[in-house]
C-alpha cells in the first residue's frame, strides 16, 4: 500500500455509521455488556453478523478521526414511538462516547472537529436518519439540535407527511407529494436556522430539487452514490449532481453493493469509479466518503470494515487523478468547509432574528378553557 501523509495531518470524517442500531438490536442499548475498546470480530453475536464492521481498534487502524454516528429508528416507528425511540439513540450515542473519554470526544461544531484531531482522538457526532424521527414538529428538530444532533436525513425509506423518500422513483410508484411539502420547506429553513446539516441520502429526486432550491446552505448526500453509475433509485443523477455543485455541497459515496455495481458484489475499485464520476460531475470539492458501516450486511471486496479506509486512499494517490491535496478534501476537509459554511448560514439567519414556526391549526383541540 502506496504511504498517504494526509491521514496524519486532516481530519479524516465519515458522515455515517450505524453502530447504535446495532447494539440496540443486539444488546438492547446496555453499554455494560459492549466490548467496544475490544476485537468484535472475536465476540459474539458481533462476529457472526454480516452487519458488524466496527470497534475501536479498527477505527484506529483505519485512521478515522471524526465520525458522525447515527442516530436511526425504523420506519415501522413512524406515527407511533419515533420520537422516543430516537432520543433513546441519542442517549446511547452520548453514553458510549462518553465511556471512552481516551479515544472520543462528543462534538457539536466544524472548530470541534479540527481541535479534537489534534489530540489524536475520534470527534464524534450525532446525525438523525430520517424525518420520521421528529414527529413532525418543529418544536422536536429544535431539541434534537439541542442534544447534539448536527445532521437530519429528511427521508428513510419511508414517506414522511411532509417529503416523499426515494421509494417513490422507482418503476410502477407514485409520488406521496411531490418533492417537499409547504411544511417540508420550513423544516430546511429552520434546519439553516438552527445550523443543522440537510441531508438528501433516501429522498426522492422532486425532493432533492425542492431541498435545493429552498436551502440557503450547503447540504449534504451522507451515504448515497452516483445514479449514472448504478441506477438505484439511492443514488445522485447527474442534474443534481451539477445544482451539488452551484449549492457548494457533497455527496458523500456509500459502500453497499447494491448502490455501487447495482447487485450482490462490489470492490473497492466499484467505490473508486463513484468517487471519480462524482469529481468529473460537480468537482473534486465536493466528493467525499460517506460508507454507511453497520447498516449494510454486505460490503466491497477491499472495504470490510472500518479499517479499510487507508487502502482507499492509497489506491486514489496511485492515479495520476488525484494529489494528497484532493485527497485530503475528500477524507475530511469537504465536509468540514460545508460543515462551517452551515455555521455561518445559522449565524447569519440567528443575527437577523429569524424564527420559524408552523401555522397553529384552528381546532378545538386548539382551544383553551376561560
């Protein structure tokens, strides 16, 4: 493997990795029985699961210095324990990174990210998988902020009652709604308000353009690929991959399969071809790695787990495409400068005292008693 100095002197981020779902599908959120600072490929039931690809040794190993992990609950959840059930996510994410104080620290903001690196640790942030999880209250988004959560992905794989999710694309469906609903439209105002990152990875294509066109800051495709490559309904078309582009965001390249060769088998070069297609599309700032370990049970042959993102590296300096310099924006420094130029966004829309609040329905459940 060809020697990469930009490991050792950026941030090197992922927007996405589904660990906690993980230990509370298999451990019911108690930290207690959680080896992390362990080898899971040695414990059970992580080490018979195709869904396991993380732990601390191998974050090490792979060089990783900043990490979103998300905070994600079904669909099935929608209309019904959502909310709790994501706060519970929330909790656990803040529990395990605080029982490892050595090796992470919880991070809230771009500056955190560059200062923590520094201490060799992993900064460690929370992102919210899918709109189901606020309930659809503004109110909940403001309190998810509030707890950590710097990124919400506005769909899963489920209609929301205010955006239609990429399911609706696909041949024989229809759209819920269209794109963003008028109350979809304020979540992403209030998002740039708040200095939440908008997330478009598992939105339908009306709902990219509509996120687009009503965001005043850069958003960000956390693990989604590039459509004119595999056309999985997950992935980015090159029309939107150019408005990525003009609204100075990133797509950030997902790891499964499915999303990359469009079937049961993919490699590390298949992610390669993502990456340089998305660079030749909307450039090279605004490319980066978005993976989605944990959260998929089958992997590229090269990129097993967690540890593997060296090799990736590597095989990008090896071309005559890519200098460390490139390197280092798609290892980190994209998503931090969109990270920053949201910052400033929330700042900007916070000095000129901009709040956003739904209409309250007319209702007699509205009315109060005198």
């Amino acid at each position: 493997m060809a020697h990469i100095h930009t490991q050792k002197c950026i941030p090197s981020q992922r927007s996405h990795n589904d660990l906690a779902w993980n230990i509370r599908k298999f451990l019911k959120n108690r930290l207690q029985d959680f080896p992390f600072a362990g080898n899971l490929r040695e414990v059970l039931p992580w080490s018979a699961s195709a869904w396991s690809h993380t732990d601390l040794p191998r974050l090490k190993e792979g060089m990783v210095s900043a990490q979103f992990w998300s905070a994600y609950v079904p669909c099935s959840s929608q209309h019904m324990d959502a909310v709790q059930l994501t706060l519970e996510q929330i909790d656990l994410i803040r529990r395990l990174v605080n029982l490892y104080p050595n090796q992470m620290t919880f991070v809230t903001d771009a500056s955190g990210i560059e200062e923590v690196h520094k201490t060799g640790k992993i900064a460690s942030l929370i992102g919210v998988e899918g709109g189901h999880s606020i309930g659809t209250s503004l109110s909940v988004l403001r309190m998810f902020y509030q707890l950590g959560a710097r990124y919400l992905t506005l769909t899963h794989t489920c209609n929301t009652p205010w955006a239609d999710c990429c399911k609706v694309d696909e041949p024989g469906k229809y759209p819920h709604i269209g794109g963003l609903s008028k109350f979809g439209k304020l979540v992403v105002h209030e998002m740039n308000r708040l200095g939440m990152i908008v997330d478009l990875s598992h939105v339908s294509v009306p709902t990219m353009l509509d996120a687009l066109s009503t965001s005043k800051a850069p958003v960000i495709f956390s693990h989604s690929s590039a459509h004119a490559i595999c056309n999985s309904s997950r992935n980015v078309p090159d029309h939107v991959l150019q408005k990525i582009a003009l609204n100075g965001g990133l797509v950030m390249v997902a790891f499964y399969p499915h999303f990359l060769s469009c079937s049961s088998q993919a490699t590390l070069e298949d992610v390669i071809v993502h990456i340089n297609h998305i660079r030749e599309v909307a450039g090279v700032d605004h490319v980066g790695i978005g993976a989605g370990y944990d959260g998929v049970n089958l992997v590229p042959k090269g990129l097993e787990d967690v540890s593997k993102y060296p090799y990736l590296f590597a095989s990008l300096l090896a071309s005559d495409k890519w200098s460390e310099a490139d390197i280092a924006k798609v290892a980190g420094k994209n998503l931090i400068r969109v990270f920053k130029e949201v910052e400033a966004v929330s700042k900007q829309l916070k000095d000129a005292k901009t709040e956003i609040s739904p209409p309250v329905p007319t209702t007699p459940c509205n009315q109060t008693a005198n």
